[in-house]
C-alpha cells in the first residue's frame, strides 16, 4: 500500500470542500487540454478530455465513439472522481474511525493526487510531445493505480467511495485500448507530417 506523503497529497482543505474537490479536477483537465490544443493544433484525441471535433489525420482503432460524446463524459467522470475522492476523505479521516481507517484514507489521498497528476499527463505526451509508448505506459499505469485505488475505498473506507471510482476505471481501461489502437495503426509516430503523409498514401491506394 502506498503510504501518505504530504508533499505528494492535495491539502485536506481540497478534499474537505466538495466544490473544490470536484471542480479542481474539472479545471485542471480543461487548461491541460486547452495548452495541448495550443502545441498540436490537430483535433485532440478520442480517449481523453475536450474533443472537439473528429481527427482526419489519423488512423484510429475500431470501436471509437462519437467525438462530441467525450466532453460530457469526461467532465462527468472528473465530477464522480473529485466527489468520490471527498468523500473517501472527509468519511475516513472521521476522528471516530480506527487507525487503520483514517490511515487508509490518507493513503488513498496520495495515490488520488498522483493519479491525478499522471492523467494530466497523457495528453501533452500523446499529442503535444508525439511520445505515444509513453502515453500509453502512461494510461494503464492509470487504470492500476485506479484499480487499486476503487478496491482500497470500497473496502477500507467508504464502499459508495469505491463504487463512484468504477466509472472511471472502466474509462481508463477502454482508453488504454484506444491509446494503444492509435499508437500502434500509425506506427507510433503521431506527428503531423507523418499523419499526412499516411493520408496521401491511403488517398493513392483509395484512388
């Protein structure tokens, strides 16, 4: 189990507001994106926060929603995990609850803040940096420490805590897939010339 560094945890002032616990999420999500946008002005990804519009540079793996689904539910899964992660929190640091309970959900609180960190990752690997191998170490590295962390709310802290968490394993889990998908079906080189030069060649084989 991970132990509780300070250095590496939000401020319990965070996880005890509700409002800041489900809009710091929210927040940091849209400025990643928004700088993203800003180094790479190629639509973003499907797997991850603010999708726009549909890429048409890149192959991409069957399966793939919609590109105006993801907005939604994106904002709604960084809602679940910040109320979720209060919860787990204000329920499990209670001066009521045994040791190990309150240890616990400190402990969840450090893997929640560096989950978090990593999330904020991927898309500036993905895309503004063209490191798609390290995108995608990078998301199912997320969907373990998610993984752990939904089991350790559930059954050390709070069981809602952990159910909330469910959601946004199960995201991480098909994102890794697409992540993956899009790496692989464009030889794990996702810049623009290279995109476009796949393009032309479909268009001669298409022609």
């Amino acid at each position: 189990m991970t132990t509780y560094i300070p250095s590496l945890t939000l401020p319990d002032a965070v996880f005890n507001n509700v409002p800041a616990s489900i809009l710091l999420p929210i927040a940091l999500g849209s400025a990643v994106g928004y700088a993203t946008r800003r180094m790479d002005m190629r639509p973003p990804p499907r797997c991850f926060p603010h999708v726009m519009t549909e890429s048409l540079t890149l192959n991409q793996p069957p399966l793939r929603p919609p590109a105006a689904v993801f907005p939604p539910v994106w904002t709604t899964l960084y809602g679940l995990m910040g109320y979720a992660a209060h919860r787990a929190f204000s329920l499990g640091t209670s001066p009521f609850n045994s040791p190990g309970t309150v240890s616990a959900a400190r402990h969840g609180a450090t893997l929640y803040t560096i989950q978090l960190g990593i999330n904020l990752a991927w898309m500036p690997l993905f895309y503004g940096l063209n490191r798609p191998v390290l995108a995608t170490i990078d998301v199912a590295t997320l969907f373990g420490i998610n993984s752990y962390l939904a089991w350790l709310w559930a059954t050390k802290v709070d069981n809602l805590s952990g159910w909330l968490l469910a959601p946004y394993v199960a995201w991480l889990g098909f994102a890794t897939y697409l992540s993956f998908g899009t790496g692989y079906l464009n030889n794990w080189d996702l810049s623009p010339t290279s995109a476009a030069r796949a393009g032309k060649g479909e268009g001669k084989k298409n022609a």
